[in-house]
C-alpha cells in the first residue's frame, strides 16, 4: 500500500530529527521548495497576507483564501503540505468547518493558535490569548472533523509572551490531551527556553525561526539535538525574493537595461523548467489534432 502524504509526515515528525521546512506564499515558491529536495512545504498565513495583499500579519485573510492558497499548492507539489490555519476562523464550531474546508483543499497538517482574534505574528508585541478551555475545545473539534486520522492537527500557543513560560506548557500539555498531534510554543527568546520545550512535552515539537525575530537563531542539528521535530522557516523564502526583487529592480532602474548574464535574474529557461512548460508541451502535443 502506497503512503499518503500525511502518512509520511506523521512519519517524519515521529523521528524528532529536526525535519527543515521552508514556508510558501505561493505555487512558485512551494514549486522550488520541492525542486530544491526539501521533504514537506508550510503555507504560510503571514506570507499569504504579506504577499497579496501588501499587508502585515494581522489576521487579515479568510478561510476561503487560505484554502484556495492550500489547493494551489497541492497542486504544484507531492511533499506533505502544512498549512498555518490561524485561529481556525472563529469558535469550536468555525474550526470544524476550517479542518473540513482545508483537509479536502489538499492539506496533511493544520496549525491552530489560541491567540484572541484578530490574531497578530507570534513575533510582534502586545498579543493576546484566549483561555485554554476555549483552545481545548477548539482542538477537540478539530480531532473529531477531520476524515483521515493522518491529518495533523498543531496546536500552537502564544502564550508565553503573554502569561510566561510554566503557563505555555501547562497550555501545551492541555492541548495535546486534548488531542493535539504536535505542539508549538511560539516565539522562545532564549536557547535555555528553547531546551527545556521538547523535554517537558510529550509530543513532536516545532520551533519557528523567523530571520530577524525573537527567536535565537541556531543550526538544524542543535535543534535536533534539543529534540525539536521540526524546524520551521515560515517565510525566509519570502525574505530571499524581497532581497532578490529589490537588487534585480535596483540594477533595472539605475542600469535601464537587463539581461540574463548576470546573475541578478533567473534565466528564462529556469523559470519555463520551474513551472513545467516541457510538461504541457508533452500535454498539448498529446491532445492535438495534427498527427
């Protein structure tokens, strides 16, 4: 029996090695993440808002976007797909209808955060966070909505910036025995934090490395060796096509002119491969009339 790709990021996870996972905003940049051999792809709500709607990561998209977003990628790649699904829009009841919208979307994992709604990015000041009677409930609805007991429900707080760190583990132990898959303590401001997380809970842990966060920036294989099961870089590859956009752009402007022989640019036959044109070439010859 062949293996789903939820399957095989239960798998992963199960192996506690650390498991890299860049961050998409986009097909294109799910499409390289894969081309590149990485083994699953995050979809990232920050990354979704940043990049079309030119906004901050304030809990400005809906479910309907980020599903639209989940079956995109879905699409474009075969790697396990996680996908940051915020609050879960709303109450117990909203998440039950997210975990449906967004399993069927094509997602293997969902990330749920206690945070009040509208929610803020884990690494900016002044949030808030809702009880954790709330936030079990809400997981409890997650477990009992999905169709496939290999999709993955994460269950992140925040609360450690807003009630300190013995309230963020007892919230993270309340949660996986509410039925959580994995848990995620977001935005650990010290490496003797970060250390103490993997051993205190039992299920696979995340650390989120955000360049330029709150989080202390180490290896993947000392955060292995902490027992983090994943590491997640939810929007490095967005940081990188800023810095590639603007340097591209910058040269344009001050230059008038570009070609590929520098090296500001992928070449156009890159960006044809990138997005399989060879393949609807086989397609289109495939279908058409002319013999």
């Amino acid at each position: 029996m062949s293996l789903t790709t939820g399957n095989i990021l239960r798998m992963k996870l199960g192996e506690r090695r650390g498991l890299l996972v860049p961050g998409a905003a986009n097909a294109l940049a799910a499409r390289i993440i894969e081309d590149l051999g990485f083994e699953a792809v995050y979809l990232s709500g920050a990354g979704v808002t940043n990049t079309f709607w030119g906004m901050p990561d304030l809990g400005f998209e809906s479910l309907t976007e980020i599903a639209q977003h989940t079956a995109t990628l879905r699409e474009a790649v075969n790697i396990p797909l996680l996908v940051d699904a915020d609050t879960g829009f709303g109450n117990a009841l909203n998440v039950r209808h997210s975990v449906r919208v967004l399993e069927r979307s094509g997602a293997d994992a969902i990330q749920l955060e206690d945070q009040t709604m509208p929610k803020k990015c884990g690494h900016f000041s002044g949030k808030s966070v809702i009880t954790a009677e709330e936030m079990a409930g809400k997981i409890k609805a997650a477990v009992d909505a999905r169709l496939s007991g290999d999709f993955l429900i994460i269950a992140r707080t925040d609360a450690l910036a807003v009630e300190g760190f013995d309230a963020a583990i007892e919230r993270a132990e309340r949660y996986i025995e509410a039925g959580a898959d994995v848990t995620f303590v977001e935005a650990p401001e010290s490496a003797e934090t970060m250390r103490k997380i993997p051993q205190l809970l039992s299920a696979p842990q995340i650390v989120n490395v955000v360049v330029g966060g709150k989080t202390p920036v180490f290896a993947q294989e000392k955060l292995a060796a902490m027992g983090f099961a994943l590491v997640l870089y939810a929007n490095v590859a967005l940081q990188g096509a800023i810095a590639g956009m603007q340097a591209a752009l910058k040269q344009l402007k001050t230059t008038g002119r570009m070609d590929e022989a520098g090296a500001m640019v992928a070449s156009f036959a890159e960006r044809q491969r990138l997005v399989k044109k060879p393949f609807f070439d086989e397609l289109e010859s495939k279908y058409s009339e002319r013999k």
